[in-house]
C-alpha cells in the first residue's frame, strides 16, 4: 500500500507516474532505509521539509545499486502527484538550490515540452554550485546552469531516463515559445538578474562591465563555450596520453633491440671461443701424445735387444769351454 500511487493521480506520458523511474532502481528505492523511515506517509506539506534538508544532488552508486535521499523524493514526489503550483513555486524559489533542482527534475518528467522550456529556461541565470553524487559515491561541483542544461539536452538524468521533449524551434515556429528570447516573469524581482536570453542570439551592444565579468567567470559561459572547451580539453588529454604511450613503446622496442643485439653478441663470443678450444689445444695435446709413444716403443725394443745380446754372450761363453761352436748373435 506504501508504495502504490494516489488513486487520483493522472498518468504521464501513457503510464502509471512512477514508471518513469526504472523497475530495478524502483525496487532498490523501496527497499532502502530513507525510503521507509523518511519518505512514508509523506505528503506534499511534508514534502518541503524533507526537500529543504537535502545536501546534494545524486541517483543510484555504489555497486549494490544504492539509491540517493534526491532520488527518492522524486519518486515519491510521482507517487503522491503534487500540484503543479508546489512545483513552481519549487522551482522559482531562490534560497534553497536543492529544492529549485528537486521541482525542475520533476517539472522535466512529468511536464510538456512548453512547461518545460517555460519553467526551466529562466534557471539558465542561476550560476550557483552544486554538489552532485557520481556512480562510485563519490562527489563533484557542477553550476545550475550546465545542470539545467543536462535536463533540456541529454536523455538520462540522475539515472532517471528523460521523456523526449520536442525540440524549440518547433515551438517557435509555432507561435508557442517568444523568439530567441524568454522573459523571468516566474522568478522574484529581487534577484536582480537580467532577463533570461537564447543563447544563439549574437550581443549588440553589452556594457563593459558586464562583458569582462562573464570573460572573467568560467562558470559564467554559455553552455556550448563551457562543452566546447571540455571538448578540447578532453581532445587534448587523448592527445597527451596517445603521445605518452608512444614513447613508452619506442622506449621498450628500443630495449628490446638492445637485449637481442646483447644475447646476438654473446652467442657469437661463445663460437669463437668454442672454436679456439676446438683446434689450437687438442691438435698441440695430440702431438705430445704421439712423441710419447714413439718414445717408448723405442725404449722397450732397445731394452729387448739389449737382454737378447747378454743371453747368446753368456750361452757361447759356456758352449766354449764344452769345446761346442758358438751361436750367432
């Protein structure tokens, strides 16, 4: 019962409003924490409050699919259907920057494309920083401005996808939206900041004093220069790390040349060598070997010959004295 829309509600784009939202994130939303003790019987009174106590803009991170407090105000928000007076009145306030990005998110979802650019376009004046929650739960600093852009231009928003809209000049040539220009008739006089402009439509004559303070405020650009020069930046950070890569692989080929050319050589060394060995000292040793071996042949006949001659003088010493004729040597 919690969980299921108001039995008044109209559907939005065809469909139950809280269709909008993801099956798989509507069921993470309903399963978390802030959903059951902050977000149950909340009415569009309460809504406010609870609003007013955001501290950042986020959807889901983590990877168990958690869902952000900002998030789940949006689908509670499709869930109980607010007027669309509470919505503008969200969006047109200027002291809380979480509830004028709460009411335009909303506005976005469930609005026409003329409610859209009606409510939406005058926030393109709004410079302020915000906190937005990335995938991982970490955080980083946007303006309004590029977040109110993100919703008119992009097709998924805080992990919500965006219904298409159609596009402005359409309406123009429709005689639904004003030419080039957009008056802030919804926001407080008190602001006292000009009229909001299309972006396309060329200065004529701006003050000096105001032209060198948008030059000087990077966050002051419009949002094509702002995603041109992250174009550029980005091309120029693809450009450095292709070149770093490059002398990395110069580098290793370079020593890997060196490393072939070093085991080339000590092979090469080690033939020589093993050449050397092979005929200088074996042919040297084989010689000796063969003197030696004539010498002692010699030795050994010699020697026979020698105990023979002393064996015939001693038997014809005796044969002599038997009166016998001697042996021939």
């Amino acid at each position: 019962m919690a969980n299921r829309t108001v039995k008044d509600a109209q559907s939005v784009k065809g469909t139950n409003p809280q269709y909008l939202v993801e099956k798989i994130i509507r069921s993470r939303i309903y399963e978390c924490r802030y959903w059951k003790e902050e977000c149950f019987a909340l009415s569009a009174e309460l809504l406010v409050d609870k609003a007013m106590q955001l501290k950042y803009v986020g959807g889901v991170y983590g990877g168990n699919i958690k869902p952000a407090p900002f998030l789940c105000l949006i689908l509670k928000m499709l869930q109980i259907q607010p007027e669309k007076d509470i919505i503008v009145e969200f969006i047109t306030q200027h002291d809380f920057k979480y509830v004028r990005a709460l009411g335009a998110v909303y506005m976005r979802l469930v609005g026409t494309s003329l409610d859209c650019y009606k409510y939406l376009e005058p926030l393109y004046l709004d410079y302020r920083k915000i906190r937005c929650q990335t995938k991982l739960g970490t955080f980083e600093v946007v303006h309004m401005d590029e977040f109110i852009d993100q919703l008119l231009h992009e097709e998924r928003c805080v992990d919500i996808i965006l219904p298409r809209i159609q596009k402005r000049h359409i309406l123009e040539d429709s005689n639904q939206l004003e030419l080039r220009i957009k008056t802030r008739d919804n926001l407080p006089s008190t602001e006292n900041q000009p009229n909001v402009r299309d972006w396309d439509k060329p200065r004529r004559s701006p003050s000096p004093r105001f032209r060198r303070s948008r030059s000087r405020s990077p966050h002051r650009r419009r949002p094509i220069e702002r995603e041109r020069e992250h174009d550029r930046l980005g091309r120029d950070r693809d450009r450095d790390r292709n070149r770093e890569r490059e002398r990395h692989r110069s580098r290793e080929r370079h020593r890997e040349r060196q490393e072939r050319q070093e085991r080339q050589e000590r092979h090469r060394s080690k033939e020589r060598e093993r050449e050397r060995d092979k005929h200088k000292p074996t042919s040297h040793r084989h010689r000796h070997k063969d003197e030696d071996d004539d010498r002692g042949r010699h030795h050994k006949s010699h020697k026979r010959n020698r105990s023979t001659d002393d064996d015939v003088r001693e038997a014809n010493e005796l044969r002599a004295k038997l009166g016998m004729p001697p042996l021939r040597m």
